[in-house]
C-alpha cells in the first residue's frame, strides 16, 4: 500500500568514527582524529534512510539512561521520525569505528542495553496503521514481533547480518518463512554457503536484497533478477552504514508505490553518496541530493 507506515525495531548506539594513519602496535601511543559523533545503529541507520527517502518511518527502541540517549534521539526525532522508545537502567550501545585512510574500517562494540528491544516491551507495541515490519534478529523478541507482523497481515523484511546467524540459519527458519524482503551483505552471503540467494529463497523468502558493494545490488525473487549500480562512484571515504542506508531507503520507496527496479536504484545511488562522506547517518543523502547526483553521472 502506497503511503503506508514502516515500522523499524532494533538498536540504537553512538557512532565514533575516528581517524587514523595505521592500526598501532602493541603499547605504542597513536594520535587520532575524531571525524564524526552521531547516532547510529543497524536498524536506526535504516529508518533514517527511510525518512530521507520520503518513506513514512517509525522507530521503536530502547536506550540507556545516560547522557547522550536523549541527544541521540533528538537527532532522529529532527528527520521527522517517530520514535517509540523508553529508557533502561546502563549504558546505550556504543559503537566505535577504526577508519584508515583507504577506507577499511575496523568497528567496535560495546551492545549496552540497546542493541535490542526486549521482549516484554515489544509484546507491548502496537502495529495499528504499521504495514511494514524492518528487523534484525539481535534479541528474542524478535520472533514474537514477526509473530505479530504476520497476525496484523504486515509485511517484514530482516536486515541478516553475519552475527545473527552465527549458529546457522535453521533457528531463524520461522522467520525467514513468509518475509516479504532479506537484505544479505557480501560476508551474510558468503556465510550462508553455495547459492545462498536461492537458499533463502527455498526456505520461503520472498525476495532477496544482495549488497554487492560498488557493484551495487541485486534484488531477486522466484520470477526476477534485478541489477543496479552507480556510474559514478565517489572516492571512498567511510562505508559505515552504507548497507543500511540501502535497506532504509530501499523500503521507503517500496512504500511509495515505486516499483522494485526504480527503488533499488534510487537505494544504489543513496548508498553510493553515503561512501564517500564521513559516518554513517550524516552521509545519508536527501533525494534532492540524490537527484542531483543522478544527473551528474549522466553527463
């Protein structure tokens, strides 16, 4: 349905993203510079990108109650965004991004209290006027909360990062069963072993979203195989978020009405910008943005 809401569960965290020539050895004191500070978060990533896609975008989370939660709310809330939220007692997932001057990044993760919504607190989230669900399966409560997406007659998609199916895919199989949209990148694919699109696919997947990194992405279904890629490609600054600003805004446009092939371009693009600036949420672009930089790269 066109203009619907998305609804997006998951974490939260503060991104650090800091500078430095090389990674230093043993004992050795290396000064840094701290590029970027912002709030970030795989599934908070996504609905940013969702937002700055024009899609209507809910986020439900769980912070820490100490300082900088409010302050990284407030910096969602700004984009338009509702979040749902409430505090817990301890700290707010901190994230801190090791980027060299090529652009490898290393990240460290402190999960906090906010790396997933807990159960008793999603049993009690409301899916009136949601029809779509965006998850990442870092908590239990995620199971009851496709549970609920399935009752309400919602779709969902699942952001498979490498972590969350450490142990293999079977525990994951009643979720993956029905999703409308998996979101795979280059290393979730790898771990999933030999053909891993129709892997997801057989386990009842509806279509499956693969980063491919500057070769864009593919979306593919049972009937379909959908490519797109960026002609013009930035200098790579940061790939934070990238993927997520994919998924986001991928969403966004499905949302609006657009069709598949047109929504995973404009997602390409948005996450072909986001690389060549610095962190993850301050590099999402505006469609305007967007717009433009379609433009030069037909020129």
């Amino acid at each position: 349905m066109a203009g619907g809401k998305a609804l997006f569960v998951g974490d939260i965290s503060l991104d650090t993203t800091v500078q430095l020539g090389y990674i230093p050895q043993p004992d050795e004191k290396l000064h840094v510079k701290i590029d970027n500070e912002s709030a970030g978060g795989v599934i908070s990533n996504a609905a940013l990108a969702c937002r700055m896609a024009e899609g209507n975008a809910v986020l439900a989370i769980e912070t820490g109650d100490d300082l900088f939660a409010d302050s990284l709310l407030a910096s969602l809330a700004q984009s338009g965004i509702k979040i749902v939220s409430r505090k817990m007692p301890g700290r707010t997932c901190r994230a801190i991004v090791l980027l060299e001057p090529h652009g490898e990044k290393r990240l460290l993760l402190e999960p906090g209290v906010s790396l997933y919504p807990s159960l008793a607190w999603i049993q009690s989230l409301s899916l009136q006027g949601i029809d779509w669900v965006h998850t990442a399966v870092y908590g239990e409560g995620a199971w009851h909360l496709i549970g609920q997406a399935r009752q309400a007659g919602c779709r969902w998609s699942l952001d498979l990062e490498p972590a969350t199916f450490s142990d293999g895919l079977a525990p994951l199989h009643p979720l993956l069963d029905g999703a409308e949209t998996v979101f795979c990148n280059q290393r979730s694919l790898l771990q999933l072993g030999d053909n891993p699109v129709q892997r997801l696919l057989d386990l009842g997947v509806k279509s499956v979203v693969s980063t491919l990194g500057p070769r864009g992405a593919s979306y593919t279904s049972a009937t379909e195989t959908i490519e797109a890629r960026s002609p013009l490609t930035p200098e790579i600054v940061d790939t934070t978020g990238a993927g997520d600003c994919l998924a986001g805004w991928f969403i966004g446009r499905i949302q609006a009405g657009d069709p598949v092939a047109a929504a995973l371009g404009e997602a390409v693009f948005a996450a072909t910008i986001s690389c060549g600036r610095a962190g993850a949420q301050p590099s999402y672009p505006t469609r305007k943005q967007l717009a433009e930089f379609r433009q030069a790269s037909l020129r």
